[in-house]
C-alpha cells in the first residue's frame, strides 16, 4: 500500500460555469503535476486543497490525516502564487522567516534555517534586500523558500513560472525540482505548459472540466493517452476517420494489425513519414497510405520542422528534416503507431 | 498642445490665488498690523500668553483623540464592508457617508435631541429602567466631543480606507494564511501595513477636520475648559474686535496644518512605494465571504453594523422625529403632527427662498469646482512636487472663520458682484478639495494609452479628452459634482459671513430657527437637508455600481 | 475649450441673476441699519417695525444683518467713511464702543438717558435665573443656592466672553460677590453647572429641549411662552442678590448721509416701535407710556434692580475676564 502524502477524495465544490469533483492520491515525496486546457479549474483545485477555498463536501487527507476541517494557517501546506504576493513591507530574509516566526521558533534557529534557504536558491547575498528590488526569477525563488521555511508536509505551486521568459523558466524549474525534491516534499505543481510537466513530474495528473481525466507518468500519457482529449492535450497530433480510413490500408508483410470498425484515430507527428508522390517504400509494416496531401505550411523548430497537410479535408501534421514549404508528397502513418478512441468518447479535438 | 494645456493651468491656478490665497492674504497680514503700523508685537503678545499654549495644547490633544477614535471604527467599518457581502450593503454605505456634509449645527442638534439628558436615548432608558433621572449622562463633556467628531468624520475615514481596501488583492493574505496565521495575526503583519497609506490619508484629514471644529466644541464640551484655537479665533475676531490677535492664532493655527499636511504627505510618498509594486496585471476578483453560516463571525459583523447604523441613524432620526413632535401647549406632552412642515413651507415664508437660494449656489459651486478639479488634474498627475496638491487641500482645513472674514474683507473691492455669486465662489474653494480627492485617483488610473492610441486614430487633443478620458472619468466627474452640491448645501460660516443677513440659505435659515429656540421648525429644516444629502449620496452609490458592472 | 465655456456660462448666470435681482441701497428716500441678526429675518422686530415705518413715512429701510452685536460695531469702524449704515442698532452697555463714530449732537432725544452722548436705549432687560416648573420644585433663591449639591447638573451658565447676558451674569457676579469674592462663586459652580453654553440661544435652546431646569436669561422670558405657547410653565426666580440690568442702545452714525431719515426712524422705534419691540425682543420698552400686552405681567420686576457703573466696566472688565479664564 503506498504511502500518500496528500489524498483529495471526493473533494467537491461548485462555481459559476462548473463543477469541481477531484479525486487524486499522491505519494509521498513526489513531484506531480496538475495540467489541463484554461479553466478547467486547477488553481481552483490548489485553493481547495490548502483550505483557501472552501469545498462543499469531500475530504483532503495529508500524510493520511484529515486536514478538511481545518482552517488554511492550520494544515501544514506552502503555497507559491503565481505573482509571488510576497510581503512589500519585508525584506527578502523577514519574508523568509515569516513562518518560523509565527511559530515562535527559536531565533539562531531561524538564522539558521534562512541562510540555509537563501544558500539553496542561490540568494544569499539579498537577505536584507527590499522584495522590490528583486526580478521576477529572484522573487520566485524567495516565495519559494518562503513556503519552504514553513516546514509545510505539502508544498502546492500556482503556476509559478508563468511570469517568467522562456528561458528563464527552463532554467529555474529545474531548480524549483530539485529544491523540492532535496527537501523531500509532496509537491503538486500547476502549469498550462505541458512541456514543463513532461520535464519535471513523476506523475502527472490532466484535468478537465473539473475533474480529474487521467493520470500517470509522462510517458504513459504520450504513449497511452485515456482519450481523444488526453492525447490532444499532450502533444500534437492529427485525427483520421477510422471508417473512411479503411481504403487506405496498405496491408504489411509483417504485421496482423486492423482497423477497428468505427472510431477515431490518433497519431502523433513522429510517426508520419513523409515520401515525394511515387516514391519507394518498404512494405514491412501495415500503413495507413495518403497520397497527394498538399503542403499547408511548416513551423521551424531549431532541430527539425514541424509541416503541416491537408488530405481529404484532414489536417494532418508530420515532421521533416528539412524544409518543405509547398507541393504535394504522400504520407504514411504504420497501423501500429495508431491510437484509436471510440466516437462516443469526446469528439473534441484538442 | 502643450500651448493649450499651460492657458487652462494658469486659468485653475489664477482662481485659487484669487479665491483663496489672497482672502487669506488679507486676514493674516493683520497678524502684522498693529495700530496700522507694520509690527511683531502681537505675535509676540500672543505667544507669550500661556492661556494660548494651553488652547494650543488642548486643540492637538483632542484632534488626536478624536482621529485616533475615528480612525478605529473606520478601519472596522471599512473591514466589514470589505470582506463581507451582506444584504443593504449599499444602504449601510450610503447611510455611513451622510454625516459628513451636515452643517455641524444640525450634528450638535441632533445629538442633543438623542444623547441629552431630556433626549430620546434617555427617555426611552428611563421610561424602561422606571428612573426619574437621566441614565446616560454624556453630554457636556471631552468624551462628548471626541463622539461628536467621531459621528462627523466616520465617513471620511470608512470612504478612504474602504475603497483602498476593496481594491487590494488578497493573495498576500492568502500567502499568510498558508504560511500559518491565523486572521489576527495575518491582518496586522501584512493587511495593516498595506493600508497605510489611506490610514494615514485618512488619518490627517480628520485630525484637521477635528481641529479646526467650532460648533461641536462649543456646544457639546460644556465650557471655556475646553476651548480650542478655532474657538479663540472666533471669539477674538468677532466679539473682541481684535483682529490682530484673531490673525496671529490663525497663522499658528495654519502653520500646524501645513505641518500635518506635510508629514501626511511624506508618510504617503512613502507607503505610496510599497503599493505600487503589488499591481500585477492578473487581479483576481475578490471573494467576499457571505455571512450565511458564521455563526459567530456573522453575529460580531451584524452587531456592529447594527451599532454604527444606530450610532448614526441616532441623531439623525431624532431630528426627524423633533420635526414631528409638536405640542399644542408647552403643558400637555407631545403629538406628532406636521404642523413644523406647514410652517416651514406656507406660503411667502422664508424657506422656499432658502431652498431655491441654496440650491443655485450649490449648483454653481459644484459645476465650477469641478472643473477646477478636472482642470488641476491633469496638472498634478504631472507635477513632480506635491505641492500644489497641498495648496489646494487647504481650504478644506483653514478655519471657515477666518476663510469668511477674509473674503469680507475682499468683498468691500469686490462689492459690485452679487453675494449669491461671492458665496458660490467660496463654496467652490471650500469643496475644491472634495473635488479633487475623488477625481484625483480616477484620472490617475486612466490607462496612459488610451489617449495615445485616441491622438494615433486621428482625435486632437481636446476631442481626446472628451471622447476617451471623459467617458471613463464620468462616474467621478458626477461623484465629484454631488459631493459639492452637498457639502454647499450644508456651509455655514461663509455664508454667514458674506450673506449681510439679507441672503437667506437653508443653514442660515437652520441657525436663525435654533436661535429663536423653535428648534421644532430647525429640525423640520435639517431633515430636508437630510434627505437631499441621503438621496445626493444615494444617487452615488447608484451611479457606482453602474459603472462595475 | 469647452471648459472655460462652460466656466463662464456658470459665471455670467450668477452673475446675470443678480443684476436682473437689484441690491442696491442707494434709493432716493432710505435708511440703513445695521442690525444684529437676529433683528432681521422673520421672528426678529426688524422686518415689522421696517414695514410700519416705510408706510407711515414712505421712507425705504435697508436692514443689515450682522453677527452680533460686536461684530456690528467692528465693522463700522472698518468700514469707516464708505460705512453705507446710517443707523447701528443693538449696542449694549457692556461694550467698549468707539464714541467718535456716532454722532453726539441727538437733541431732539434729549428726553431719554443718552449713554456716553451718542447711545439712545430702545428697550432694557434684567437677568435671572428662569426655572422649569414642570421639572423642577425647589427653586434656589440666591447665585449662592447654586452651589448646592440638590442643584447639580440643573443649570445653564453662559460664557461671558462669547455672549452679552453671559457678561451679564458675570457682572452680577462681580456685583452681588465683590470684585475679590466673584471668582470663589465660580469655582464654586463650575462643576455644578450642566455646562456653560457660548451663547444665550444655545443655552435657552438646551432648557427648553429640557436638558436642564435651569437658566440665566432675562425676566421677561417667560412673556414669551405665555404669548406664544399658552403656558405659565417658565418662571424667572427672583434671588436675594439683587439683578442686574442691561439696556440695549441704538446709534446715529456720524457719517451718515441720511440724518433726518436716521433721526426719523429712530423716533419711530422710540415711539410707534415700541410695543412690536418689546414683543419680539421679549424685552421691557424705554418709553414708559406704551401699553404692554397682558402676557407681560409674567415678566418680573425684582424689588432689587442694579445698574453696573460702565465706565469700571471698560476700567476692569479686561483684568475680571483673564481672571476668570484662570480658573478653568
């Protein structure tokens, strides 16, 4: 039985436009994240588990105790805010030592406790800085360890790199992993990038509409996607009928697979292979053949590009190691990269 | 079109030299004038005498009291309507701004008529308690004035912090919450310094309110005890015929306004620094929390609420009460009757004029001051000093009888200018301020772009101002005129002073009745002047939510 | 610019109103009088007394208003030569008066006490204490009753440096106690009193209010309430001191340009006025021969009236006054 550091069951509440149900079990000391499409209700789920937010009903269990009646300074949880909300009339090391403070703890302790917090974040030379001063990336890191120094047994962080530039925040959620993971804390991290989640999570949890959808590690969510909506979610890709598909079979010499009846199908870019009109190819596998796919257009991303075509009014995106900016070229998707999701399911392409 | 905006700079700046400045030109340079010779001697004269000092002294110390009571139970009340959503709030709001703009003479009547010993506060105790004596002797006294000033500036303080206050994001509350305080403490670590800045706003506008007050101190303090430099001023310069020394209070008196002003202003700078910073672009709404199962939360918030709307609604009910109350022979007891209202409004009678009079000069005073305000607006948001800011709060502070005395003294130059039009002039001085503190803060949030982007599709400046910054500065612009049209509504001093007793408007209406003890008919009087203030406010308070939704 | 269109639209309409409204106050045949203001307006004897007189003389009678009566002497001398009034009216024998701004040359009043050569009295008054007999029983029968604990919180004083009948009861003081005893009497009441009110309306409004059952004003108060109000509850008390009297005085303006018109008016006041005076002023008349209505007879005359020597007064009244401050 693994052991949870954090559990929300049930834990239920009803807003304007929707509906909150979230069921989710962390264990202890992971790093998780909490992904999903805007407004879908995550930072809400944040504020319901530290007790900023009420819920209507269910239970939030920390460490296996249940902390749903208690009040938010009661449950041992940090909390990182997007904008940081550090305190303006402090400096960065009275920021720090909020907590502690509060808590009457001893003061070499604390002196103690905020060098050590400063040393990690690579701040030790702003203890007596106004929190004005800092910039964005030092005032993250001091909200960081400001939550830290509260000894929380949860740490919840609410998209806290989203203010940041792109580079910065590749830099530093490494850190922010780290820190939390030096420290060994149950930490629940939001974020609209799903890059950042793939980068830094054990598990990943991807909500929608309110309630949880699906979880597990990144790869289990590329790889295995639940859903129509988890695969979009995920990454990018590109939807074929399975019915109308079933003209284009190419059977391989070496495979047994078939379309099922009726459905949606889902592949990913990486498994399109692109060929000039006519040109050879191997028979190996069982592939899906689209010919004559008009070029749309192409996205260049450093290592590769990223092109996009239209087939039979399908917009199918496929990746290439050099540039193809217009002109016709067949596509082959193998049965065995597919993903296929009945129709019922949502039909929602992401 | 920088051309143009320095024509409509001088134009605002030329009215208040006019208009203020050289009024109190003219009543301070007697300070220096004695015997119709240039001298210190009265200075002197007046420092020395230690009776001054102890006024001096006395003045401060109540001012302090009375800001320091008012203070709290704003910060309560603009708490309560901060943090909670409750049914009438608008109502409770409008009903806390009312105090306000009321001549203090009604302020003073209405107290006694509630807190007297012979009031209704007292003959509702006695008649329950079966006493013959009154139950509640406040009246007469230093707490009488520190109540009556907090009855009279509550407004000022729950306006201020209030609107600040709802204005603030709580994720740094959160943040303290989660870092584990409890409210308590969360509010005094993190909320409290935060509201600095409107406190201390806040803060010194009642403390110069507190004073300069005259009326209040008069009537409910009981005696030459507690005198303070308002009530000196007044006496010297009008029942001692000596101005001189009249002028050299008013100059003290000035000095340490300045100096109030001035550290406000400082402690403002300073707190002004800490708030800019927590403007992020992403606010969240704030939840406010409904009180429907609190428990005891909800009983504290309701009592209060309850006790304030009391403590105002008090006075101001027994004025209206009073008006009803007639008796048909000083022997029998009361009856209500609207025999007050009848007389008050029969034909030929003096308060239809009162009412037209007052209402043309509260009209004009307000449209002009406004359009000062809009005018120093743009001016100061510019400036780089405050102190045109400070310059023009000072009418609200310098006293009224001084203020009055000067454009008297002005008036004998002027004499060719009707007293409608000089009475209407100073009220324009004397809610410029008013003016200004509710544009003021509205112009500022004025997004810098929006005029640019007006000038770029092709509208010249003036067609900027009025298409783009007029249409977003609307609600002030009307916030502004009812404040003026109440608070002239509600002037006595210079209207007194400047009225030759033959200009009739409804305070000197109000302060003839009292003085001709037929307080019913003044009562009869004040609450009109209630309801106009109640229904200006309310209009308001309309007007406000409107523009949120 | 559209402000300072609007600006001046503003203006020119006040301004504009009030040329169409004309103020002025030079007419062919007037008089000018300034007034304390409570003399105007419609319970004051002013606007009776203007009408009556304009109709029997055709004489139009501008009313000035002023903020008491000091302020109505001080803005005289302020205004000096270019002083528009004729007539000041409401001087009381407590005040340091400049005597060179009135004239002195009034012979055709030789009939009545001038003051000083140049103050004519049009009523008088005397001060007491005017009791509640609805609220209260045992009445005090001197100043030094006051003092009594029964009497604690019962009474209104007035500050006499905000107020003539507050000066008023100081003097008596002074009179009935010696310029060395008056002071004891104070600190012996000042804790006594309910308060001390800066002004006779403010403290006569607290007693009627029935904030206390007590109040220093003149005998003929209660002729007020018997007329109006149909009750015989308010009684002035007579006390074994003695009372002070006041009289009130009116003034011809030396540079005034309507002398006769001046000199007209005031004989109305002295004659015709008189009785619509006292009624108003609640006050006794000078002229003996006018005939009072019956509510007067609940006006008291003491056995024992006093007249304070005015010139110790203008001698002392700076040192009495300084004193008494002291003692708060």
């Amino acid at each position: 039985m693994p052991d949870y550091g954090l559990e929300c069951k049930a834990l239920k509440a009803s807003y304007p436009g929707f509906r909150l149900n979230i069921d989710m079990a962390v264990e202890k000391g992971d790093f998780v994240s909490l992904i999903g499409p805007s407004g879908c209700g995550k930072s809400t789920t944040l504020s319901l588990i530290s007790g900023l937010l009420e819920a209507e009903s269910g239970e939030v269990l920390c460490n296996g105790k249940n902390v749903s009646s208690l009040r938010p300074y009661e449950r041992r949880m940090g909390f990182v805010f997007q904008d940081y909300a550090l305190f303006s009339n402090m400096n960065v090391g009275r920021n720090i030592s909020y907590s502690p403070r509060l808590h009457k703890v001893p003061k070499a302790e604390i002196e103690k406790k905020v060098s050590d917090l400063l040393e990690v974040c690579h701040l030790s030379e702003k203890a007596r800085s106004s929190v004005n001063e800092l910039s964005g990336g030092q005032k993250q890191r001091v909200a960081l360890a400001r939550a830290i120094a509260s000894e929380p047994d949860v740490l919840l962080l609410d998209e806290p790199l989203s203010a940041l530039d792109a580079k910065l925040r590749t830099a530093l959620r490494g850190e922010v992993r780290s820190i939390c993971k030096r420290f060994e804390l149950t930490t629940v991290y939001v974020t609209h990038d799903r890059q950042e989640a793939f980068a830094l999570s054990d598990r990943i949890f991807l909500m929608r509409d309110g309630s949880i959808q699906a979880s597990g590690t990144a790869e289990d969510l590329y790889r295995k996607p639940n859903s129509l909506f988890a695969a979009s979610f995920t990454g990018d890709g590109s939807i074929l009928d399975a019915e109308t598909s079933r003209a284009l079979v190419r059977k391989g010499d070496y495979d047994d697979i078939s379309l099922p009846g009726s459905g949606i199908l889902f592949f990913r870019p990486e498994a399109v292979t692109i060929y000039e009109n006519g040109q050879e190819r191997s028979s190996f596998f069982s592939t899906i053949e689209m010919e004559n796919a008009k070029v749309l257009g192409f996205e260049y991303q450093g290592d590769r590009y990223l092109v996009s075509f239209e087939y039979n009014q399908r917009r199918i995106l496929a990746y290439s190691g050099h540039r193809i900016e217009e002109g016709w070229r067949s596509l082959s998707v193998r049965l065995v990269d597919l993903l296929a999701y009945d129709k019922s399911s949502d039909q929602e392409a992401y | 079109m920088k051309r143009v905006e320095s024509r409509s700079i001088s134009l605002a700046f030329i009215f208040m030299l006019g208009l203020f400045i050289v009024p109190m030109a003219f009543t301070l340079s007697n300070a220096f004038i004695v015997d119709s010779r240039f001298s210190l001697s009265a200075l002197a004269k007046v420092a020395a005498n230690p009776y001054n000092l102890r006024i001096l002294g006395f003045s401060l110390l109540q001012a302090f009291l009375s800001s320091l009571l008012s203070l709290s139970l704003g910060i309560i009340g603009s708490y309560v309507l901060a943090a909670y959503s409750f049914r009438l709030k608008s109502l409770v709001r409008v009903v806390y701004s009312v105090p306000f703009v009321l001549p203090s003479i009604l302020v003073v009547l209405g107290f006694v008529i509630f807190w007297g010993n012979s009031g209704f506060l007292n003959s509702l105790l006695e008649r329950l308690l079966g006493t013959d004596e009154p139950v509640i002797k406040v009246l007469y006294s230093f707490p009488a004035i520190l109540m009556a000033h907090a009855f009279y500036n509550y407004p000022v303080a729950v306006n201020i912090i209030s609107s600040t206050w709802e204005a603030m994001d709580n994720r740094v509350e959160m943040a303290a919450s989660s870092l584990g305080a409890g409210r308590v403490k969360a509010f005094l670590t993190v909320t409290l310094p935060r509201l600095k800045a409107s406190i201390i706003s806040a803060g010194s506008l009642i403390f110069l309110y507190c004073f300069t007050s005259f009326a209040i101190i008069l009537v409910l303090g009981g005696g030459p005890r507690f005198t303070t430099m308002e009530v000196e001023i007044y006496r010297k310069a009008k029942l001692s015929m000596d101005i001189s020394s009249a002028s050299v209070l008013c100059l003290f008196s000035l000095v340490i306004c300045l100096l109030v002003l001035w550290i406000y202003n400082r402690a403002q700078r300073k707190a002004k620094m800490i708030e800019s910073f927590e403007i992020s672009s992403q606010k969240l709404p704030k939840i406010k929390k409904s009180l429907h199962k609190r428990g005891l939360e909800a009983f504290l918030v309701y009592s209060f609420i309850i006790l304030s709307l009391i403590y105002i609604l008090g006075p101001l009910a027994s004025i209206f009460l009073r008006a009803f109350l007639s008796s048909s022979s000083r022997s029998a007891s009361r009856i209500l009757s609207l025999k007050a209202y009848e007389k008050i409004f029969s034909a030929g009678s003096a308060s239809l004029l009162a009412i037209a009079n007052s209402s043309l000069i509260a009209l004009a005073s307000a449209i002009m001051s406004t359009l000062l305000a809009l005018e120093l607006c743009a001016f100061i948001t510019k400036a780089r000093t405050a102190a045109l800011e400070l310059v023009s709060m000072l009418p609200m502070v310098v006293s009224s009888v001084m203020l009055g005395l000067g454009y008297w003294m002005l008036s004998r130059y002027m004499g060719f200018l009707d007293k409608r039009v000089l009475i209407a002039l100073s009220h324009t001085i004397l809610s410029l301020p008013f003016a200004l503190r509710t544009l003021l803060p509205a112009y500022r949030s004025l997004p810098a772009n929006l005029r640019n982007a007006a000038l770029t599709l092709g509208a010249d400046s003036r067609k900027a101002f009025w298409q783009v910054h007029f249409p977003l500065l609307w609600p002030s612009v009307l916030a502004s005129l009812l404040f003026g049209f109440a608070i002239s509504l509600g002037e006595l001093n210079a209207t007194l002073m400047l009225g030759d007793g033959r200009l009739v408007t409804v305070p000197v209406l109000l302060y003839r009745l009292i003085g001709s003890y037929d307080y019913q008919s003044a009562c009869a009087l004040g609450s009109i002047l209630i309801i106009v203030s109640l229904m200006a406010f309310g209009l308001g308070e309309l007007l406000k939510r409107r523009r949120h939704a | 610019m559209k402000r300072i269109i609007i600006f001046a639209i503003c203006l020119l309409a006040l301004v504009g109103s009030a040329i169409a409204t004309p103020v002025t106050e030079e007419q062919a045949s007037s008089v000018t009088v300034y007034a304390y203001d409570s003399f105007l307006g419609e319970w004051g004897a002013g606007e009776s007394i203007a009408k009556a007189f304009e109709e029997k003389t055709g004489i139009k009678v501008n009313l000035v208003g002023c903020n008491g009566a000091s302020e109505l002497v001080q803005r005289i001398a302020y205004e000096g030569k270019d002083c528009p009034a004729d007539i000041a009216l409401g001087i009381s024998d407590s005040m340091l008066v400049d005597t060179s701004l009135f004239a002195s040359d009034l012979d055709a009043f030789s009939g009545y006490d001038i003051d000083q050569g140049c103050l004519i009295p049009f009523d008088w008054g005397v001060f007491a204490f005017e009791a509640d007999t609805q609220k209260i029983q045992s009445m005090p029968k001197s100043l030094e009753d006051l003092a009594k604990p029964e009497y604690k919180g019962k009474f209104i004083l007035i500050d006499p440096r905000t107020s003539s009948v507050g000066l008023g009861l100081l003097l008596w003081t002074i009179d009935a106690f010696g310029p060395d005893g008056y002071l004891s009497w104070w600190r012996s009441v000042k804790d006594n009193a309910l308060t001390i009110a800066d002004s006779w309306s403010s403290a006569y409004g607290l007693f009627t209010e029935g904030e206390a059952p007590l109040v220093i004003t003149y005998t003929t108060s209660p002729v007020y309430h018997v007329m109006w109000e149909d009750t015989t509850r308010y009684q002035a008390l007579e006390f074994t001191n003695g009372h002070i009297k006041t009289t009130e005085y009116c003034a011809i303006l030396k540079s005034s340009r309507n002398r006769a018109n001046a000199e007209l008016f005031v004989q109305f006041l002295l004659n015709e006025g008189q009785e619509s005076l006292a009624v108003a002023n609640t006050m006794f008349p000078v002229n003996e021969t006018v005939e009072l209505p019956p509510a007067f007879d609940y006006a008291l005359r003491p056995s024992r009236i006093v007249s304070f020597d005015r010139q110790k007064i203008v001698d002392n009244l700076d040192k009495w006054i300084a004193d008494w401050e002291k003692i708060w």
